[in-house]
C-alpha cells in the first residue's frame, strides 16, 4: 500500500527535541558517556507528597472514569487559589480554568478554537516549535518576530508591518523565555495588552517558566490591567514541581477563550486523569519548601556552568530564570557545527540556537539537566576542545 501523508505533516519540520534524543541514543549506543544538556527535562524526582497524593488518588475508583469537562473544580479551585498567592490575580474557578494533559496540549489545541485558513498567527522566534506546529495544521499563516539580543530578546510589536497585523488572530508570548532566559519587565507587559486590545488579537501567554527564578519574580501577564480582556495564560507544572511526565497543567483567563480551548477539547480527548489532577492540587495548595529548593539547585549548576564557560572564553549572560543558558558560540561555527563537535569530541549534548528559528544562529542552549559533578566534567571536556 502507497502510504501518503497529508500537506500539513509534510510542512512540519522534524520535532527538534525528538531529533536530539535520537542523536543522543545513537551516541549511547556507540558507547559514549553523554552528558545531556539538551531536552529540558527535569532530572530530579516528583516530591513525595506529591506521589503520595497520586498513589493515593488513584485508590479511588471514582478517578478510574472519564474525566470530562474542564477539570474536577476543586483542581480549577487550587489553580485560583495559587494565583491569588502568586501573582495577586483573581480567577474564577467556574469559567476562567481549564485543566489541560500538560501546557503543550493546550498549546497545541488553541489554534484549532479561533484560526481559520489564511489567519496569520504571531509567533517568537527562536521559541518552543509547538506554536508554529499548530498554525501549520490550521492553515494558519506563521509571522514570526525575531528576538535579538539588542531589544533584550523581546519581540518589537512596532515593527510588525500594518497588513500582518490586521489578519493576526493570535500572538504567542513566552516569559520567561525559552530558549533566551529572558524575563518580560512590565512595561512590555503593559504594551502588549495595549497592541492586543487595539488590534483585537488574543494573547496566549506561556508561563510555564514563572517559578524557575534566581532573583526577582517574573510577573503574570494576566496582573496587567486589562490582560484578562485579551487572552489566557498556559501554566504547567511540569518544570516546577518536577512532573513532566504527569502531563497537567492549565489555561486560565477570559472565560471566552477558555470556553474555546475546552470545546475544542471536548472534541479531542476526554480530559485530564483525576489521580492526576489530585496530584496537581497536592503540588499547588501543599507547602512550597520543594520549589525553592529546586531554585536553589538550578541556581548553583547555572553559576557552575556559566561561570565555568566564561572563565573558557565563552559569551554568557546569566540567566534571571528558567533552567537553560543561551550561550553565542565560538567564532567562526554555525549552531549547528557547535552542538556537532560537542557531541563528536566531548559526548555534550546540546541544543542549536537555529533549531528554535533563525534568529536563534550563533547561539546554543544548554539545559541545567544534570548534577553539577557532571557539569564540571562537561566543562572539563569543553576546555579541552581545540576550537
């Protein structure tokens, strides 16, 4: 049988971090002793009252039924209660949650809610693939804005040209940032909801990063006046309580672009495993001494690390938050031929800058994935490259 895939799977790019673990197993498999610094994948265990919370949870033959709808509402209850404590922003756990299999999911599912053929999307770049994954399967046109170093690796709303803006339906905004680092200060915070509410594009904000911070607390988008009448966040807590393979997180915000997010999931899967969910309130109500522990420990391997390049001659701003470095590479290299060499010659995987989009050659990112013993020995490795 000739197998065909249809256009939209043929438009999309090889999924960047799948491609890394392969390249990784097949290092693996020639023997090599790999240090990953590649996928951001917590490399520490899920707290234990946290596991205990779903173990217990999945005791209960309620939770063995479909899920349906947006989430158990005492799940919907702790996620309001959390942002009330965090960010001071009150959110209606009735109408303005919605309990998703992971961020990534609702990430990917938004798209189908409000674009239609032709609609151009607004999308960061370098940045997280799966925004420009679910423009392509809605025929959705892709604009991507570039984040440079000289505007401190914010998009310039300004520099969008007038007839982009007119057919934008959607603009994705990711702080703190993957891959950059970088935090979003108010004031551009304030000017986004100002471009959206005059432009009529909802905002779909990421901020799946917010508690992986080293100095001051990146803020919500959803505490700038107005935000609420323009889009939603995406939050997850996979990076911040270590539980990327429990696959829960939330979209919350204007209750109308929530309704769409959940309608669209009621069509696509059956909703996010109560056990689960229990976890999650487990993780959100109980006490936050794991969180700042697990800044603490970021916090010692990015000093290990980026001291360690710079002091090799490496250009490192240290990251304010998130768990990656976004490092320019040696002079005279490609993205691309620096995460070969790294991997060829010291078993370092990392990730090339381009990977992300273009805006992203001459750099590479390093995830803060492994224990600082073994960045110490990534460093060795790296000292010993002749360049």
């Amino acid at each position: 049988m000739d197998i065909k895939y249809n256009d939209k799977l043929k438009k999309l790019p090889p999924y960047l971090f799948i491609e890394i673990d392969r390249k990784k197993k097949e290092a693996i498999a020639r023997g090599a002793d790999i240090i990953a610094l590649g996928v951001g994948d917590p490399d520490m265990p899920t707290p234990d009252h946290i596991i205990k919370a779903g173990q217990k949870a999945l005791e209960k033959s309620a939770n063995h039924q479909y899920p349906f709808g947006a989430g158990m509402i005492s799940f919907r209850k702790a996620v309001s209660e959390w942002y009330k404590s965090r960010f001071n922003v009150d959110i209606n756990a009735e109408n303005e949650v919605c309990a998703l299999i992971g961020s990534k999911e609702g990430i990917g599912h938004i798209h189908l809610g409000f674009i239609n053929p032709g609609d151009v999307v607004l999308i960061p770049e370098p940045g997280y693939p799966v925004y420009n994954t679910g423009t392509i399967f809605t025929d959705g046109v892709p604009y991507f804005m570039p984040l440079l170093e000289k505007n401190k690796f914010l998009p310039d709303l300004d520099s969008i040209p007038n007839e982009v803006v007119k057919k934008a339906k959607i603009i994705f905004i990711n702080y703190p940032n993957n891959p950059t680092s970088a935090v979003a200060p108010r004031d551009f915070l304030v000017k986004l909801v100002e471009f959206a509410k005059k432009n009529n594009i909802i905002v779909a904000y990421d901020n799946a990063y917010s508690e992986m911070y080293y100095e001051e607390k990146p803020l919500s988008f959803l505490e700038i006046p107005g935000a609420k009448e323009v889009g939603v966040e995406f939050h997850s807590l996979s990076k911040t309580y270590n539980m990327t393979g429990w696959r829960i997180g939330w979209v919350c915000g204007n209750k109308d672009i929530v309704a769409g997010v959940a309608k669209v999931k009621d069509n696509y899967d059956s909703g996010a495993f109560q056990a689960v969910q229990e976890a999650g309130i487990c993780a959100l109500t109980s006490s936050q001494e794991c969180v700042e522990e697990m800044r603490k420990m970021y916090k010692e391997r990015r000093d290990v690390l980026c001291d360690g390049l710079t002091k090799l001659g490496w250009q490192i701003t240290k990251p304010k938050a998130t768990f990656y470095v976004w490092a320019k590479i040696p002079k005279g290299y490609t993205s691309a031929k620096t995460v070969g060499k790294l991997l060829d010659e010291c078993a370092i995987v990392c990730t090339p800058g381009n990977g992300m989009g273009s805006s992203g050659e001459g750099y590479v990112r390093f995830a803060l994935t492994v224990p600082v013993p073994r960045i110490k020995e990534a460093l060795e490795r790296i000292a010993n490259l002749k360049w």
